[in-house]
C-alpha cells in the first residue's frame, strides 16, 4: 500500500478555505495535450474520490459538495494527487492536468486506463477522457476497496479530532445564575439597540477592573458590526495585540497566530458552545425559539479553540456600556465614558491607559547591532523617556543625526519598523504576492509613517525577539530612573561592512518571480 498523507496533509479545517482555481486551466487544452503524449499500453492509475466526512460539508453543497481526491500511480510512493477539490467538476479537472503534467519526477505519458472505485464518477470522468485515448473503468478489487475504506477511517478520525480541537471551551458552567442571566441581558440590548451604529469600530475603546486579588486589570476592545456580518465586541488582552491586529491586517492568519487566538463574543447557535454551557443555558431557561441565538465567547487560534481569557462579568459591563450609549440614539460617539458592574468604560482607548505610573515616567533603552546598515563590531544605542511614543524617539533621534556630520550616516540605521518573530515558522508562512519576497518575514509591531499604529516605547518591553526584519537585532530595556531627553551613541569599532547579502538575495528571488508570465507560476501539482 503507497505511503498514506500525514495528519498536516489532512488539515480539512484549512483546506476547506482554498480550494483552486476552476478557471485557470481549460479542459479541451488538457485533453489535446494529453492525446499528444506517448501512452504506456500496459499501465494504469488509480483515481480515487473520497467524500469528506458530513459534519466538515456545508448544507448547501448538496450534490456539490467538496472532496478528497487521490490519484495513485506505479511511479512512486508518493501519490500522484491528494488535493482537496471544491466539488465533482474541479475534481474532474484536477485529474485532466495531472494526466497532462504526468507523475512526479517522471516524464508524462498517457496511462492506458484510470481505475476508479465509485462507479457513478467511473462513468462521468469516462465520458470526459473519452476521445483521449485514456480508459476509464470501475476498479472492484478487494484490496482496493479494502484501501479505500482505510482512508476513509483515517479520514474520519482525523475529522473527528479536528472536531475536538475546534469544539468551544466551557466558560459559563460554575458561574452564578444571575451572573449568566446579566450577560445574556447585556448582549440583547447591544444587539437591539444596535451598538455598532453608534460607537466607530475604527478605535479600540479600553476597560478597567479590579480583580478579585485586588490588582487592576484591563483591555482593549472593538465592536463589531459595522460591516454589517458578525456583530459583537473583539477583546485584545493588551495594546501592543491590537497594534498588532492593525500592523498585519493584510494576512489574517498572522493576525490570529500574533494575537494568540481572536477573542470575541457574538451571537452563535448550539455549536458555538461547549455542551455543558448549552445545558447551562438550558437549565436556566435562556435558550428560546427554534434557532435560539446567544452570546458565544470564543477564541481562536490556528490550532482550534482556546479557553476564553476575558471574564464573563468584565463582558457584561462593557456591553452595558455600550448598550446605554446607544440606546440615546443621535449621533455617532466620538468619545465615552461609562462605569457598569464595576467595569470603567473609556472610548477612544489610548496606548497610554493601559500602563502603571512607574512605566510612564522611566526610561527605555534601545540597543541595536546587526543588519544592512550597521557594521559588524559596532552597538547603536538610543534613550529615552519611557511614556512616549516609538514615533516621536524615531523623530527626535533622527533630528540629532541630520544635524550631526560625523553621524548622518547612522540616519539608516534607525528602523522604520519593529517586527518579532513569526511563531508560525517559515514552513508555513504563505506567499501571498511576488512583494512578501521583499518584505520582512514576521509579526509587525510597529511601523513608520502616516497610518501606522502608535506604541508608548515602554510597551515594547513586553516583546522579545524583536528586530527590524532585515538582520538588525533590537533589545528593548526599561528603568525607573527618569529621564527627559533622547539621546544616542555608537560603540564599538566596525569589523567589516554591513550585511546586506539578505535584501538583495530577496531581490534577486522577486525579480526572478515578476519574470515568469503576469508574474504569476500555475500550481505545482508534482510537489
């Protein structure tokens, strides 16, 4: 039996997603080219159709519905194909271009007959390769079918963990009744009165709370709605996670792999909570209506659910905030205020709230050595008072370049971005356009210029790891001691030239890319 795809190459959870692109090859061109090869009169393919389980197929798909599809060949272990397809007839085209490519790392030929076990798709793809030159029969050897039902137990099993992984995490089960009731209560009125009309989504609002220790805690979040799909209130722990959110918006899943898993409460059904909770609900009698819809508290990562971080009582007052605010109706807020339950409601939220006094009146050091403008053996420093923003250090330490001559040439050092790194990996990352090539590789945290998100310098503190992205290492150290001014040094005695080996090997592998027809390269299916 070949080598089976590992659990990875069955992530169904990602893969629905994607699916291919239905017109970009045209089937009467893959069926002339595949006339056009030599054909091997003794050999033939396994095609393989395999639904995916019920519970991952939407219930509008209908006859539709996507696949799994596997083509085997004598050529290798490895399959051929294992892909998943959007439905039968870009299943049917994904078969015409590996036929026409031929297996990997082997020359293409044309196979003599395609094996199929499912004899209503036998007959359907027969009647598509019927003047190709390629047979089509319905395959009912024992062992293939033996074959076939193992892949779809393994599939099944897989399913059924990524159904786990993805199940929500409890997070009203031990609370008191009347707490439950409140937060039902609160989402009702921020849904009728229609919160995301009111209050912008473009600013975060911040929230303050007394733990039950005594320690002050607090928050960033923004409504949603105003887009007019998912209503509710994303949370962030923290202003740097929000920064984040808004510096990678461009790759969702970096959003979601920087922030450690999205947070937010909105409306959902039975399956948007854990089934102790719906029971909970039950018990309480919250749950009414034939598709009764609740507050659902979830967060999610990469991986699947994560256990809430926000508690439920911090979610009620900033709802009821919000649902007081827009309950007077008129116009849009531009600014609030508001206490409820012990929760301090303040909009817009600034970078600033969320710190201690002793993090606004310290200093901070930055220390950089590294990258493609700095020599080896050298060490830039920068101080500065804690409280401010990474801007207003970038602008008052450029400012002292520019007017020092023995210095300018330190101006390119300064970094006109903070990154840290990807926990992704580089293995996973996506090529979104031939520019992610040219772009730094990990999670912005900030960045120069109009648009950027502010950062109080004392917040980079929180971040390890950080760099500029093309090799200059930045380590970021806080002090109580106060300070006023910005200043910098350069230590050290240069040991060789910068390296800048990174950006043009980037711009060597981009131009190769661009070069390719509309700078785009079609899938490839042998990998």
């Amino acid at each position: 039996m070949p080598k089976f795809p590992s659990d990875d190459e069955l992530d169904f959870f990602s893969l629905l997603p994607g699916g291919q692109d239905e017109g970009y090859y045209d089937p009467e061109a893959l069926l002339e080219q595949i006339g056009a090869l030599p054909q091997h009169p003794e050999v033939s393919w396994l095609v393989v159709p395999l639904p995916l389980p019920a519970e991952l197929v939407p219930p509008e798909a209908g006859g539709d519905a996507p696949l799994m599809l596997l083509i085997l060949t004598p050529d290798g272990s490895e399959p051929a194909l294992f892909e998943l397809a959007e439905d039968p007839e870009e299943a049917e085209l994904m078969v015409l271009q590996v036929l026409s490519e031929g297996p990997p790392d082997v020359p293409a030929y044309r196979p003599a007959a395609l094996r199929v076990p499912d004899m209503q798709w036998a007959f359907s793809l027969g009647n598509v390769l019927r003047d190709s030159g390629v047979q089509v029969v319905h395959e009912t050897a024992p062992e293939v079918l033996e074959m076939v039902a193992h892949s779809r137990a393994q599939m099944d099993a897989q399913a059924a963990s990524q159904r786990e992984q993805f199940t929500a995490k409890p997070f009203l089960v031990g609370l008191e009744p009347d707490v439950v009731r409140e937060y039902v209560r609160a989402f009702t009125r921020f849904m009728e009165a229609g919160a995301w009309e009111v209050l912008p989504p473009d600013k975060p609002l911040f929230a303050a709370w007394t733990d039950e220790g005594g320690e002050r805690q607090s928050l960033y979040a923004t409504v949603m709605g105003d887009m007019g799909e998912s209503f509710g209130v994303a949370f962030f722990p923290d202003w740097l996670t929000y920064a984040e959110q808004i510096e990678n918006s461009f790759d969702q899943e970096l959003v979601v792999a920087a922030t450690g898993g999205m947070e937010a409460v909105s409306a959902g059904g039975e399956d948007s909570f854990a089934p102790q909770d719906w029971a909970y609900l039950k018990e309480l009698k919250l749950v009414k209506g034939r598709h009764p819809q609740l507050p659902s508290l979830l967060r999610m990562s990469l991986e699947g659910t994560l256990p809430p971080r926000t508690p439920v009582h911090v979610v009620t007052g900033i709802l009821n905030v919000l649902a007081d605010r827009a309950e007077k109706k008129g116009t849009r807020a531009t600014s609030l205020k508001g206490d409820s339950g012990g929760v301090q409601v303040t909009y817009p939220g600034k970078p600033r709230d969320e710190l201690r006094p002793e993090e606004l009146t310290g200093t901070v050091t930055l220390t950089m050595r590294g990258g493609s403008h700095l020599a080896p053996g050298l060490t830039f420093t920068v101080t500065a008072p804690s409280g401010e923003l990474v801007s207003k250090m970038y602008a008052q330490v450029s400012r002292q370049i520019e007017n020092n001559r023995q210095h300018q040439q330190l101006w390119a050092v300064l970094p006109r971005q903070i990154m840290r790194p990807d926990p992704r990996g580089e293995d996973d990352r996506p090529m979104l356009s031939p520019l992610d090539l040219l772009r730094p590789q990990g999670i912005r945290v900030w960045s120069h210029g109009q648009g950027g998100t502010p950062v109080v310098l004392a917040q980079l503190t929180r971040r390890a790891g950080l760099s500029d992205g093309h090799g200059l290492s930045i380590d970021v150290q806080f002090s109580p001691e106060p300070t006023t001014e910005f200043q910098f040094a350069v230590t050290g005695k240069a040991t060789g030239k910068p390296d800048n080996s990174r950006r043009v090997q980037a711009l060597d592998e981009a131009v190769n890319f661009l070069k390719t027809p509309f700078g785009v390269q079609p899938p490839d299916r042998k990998k």
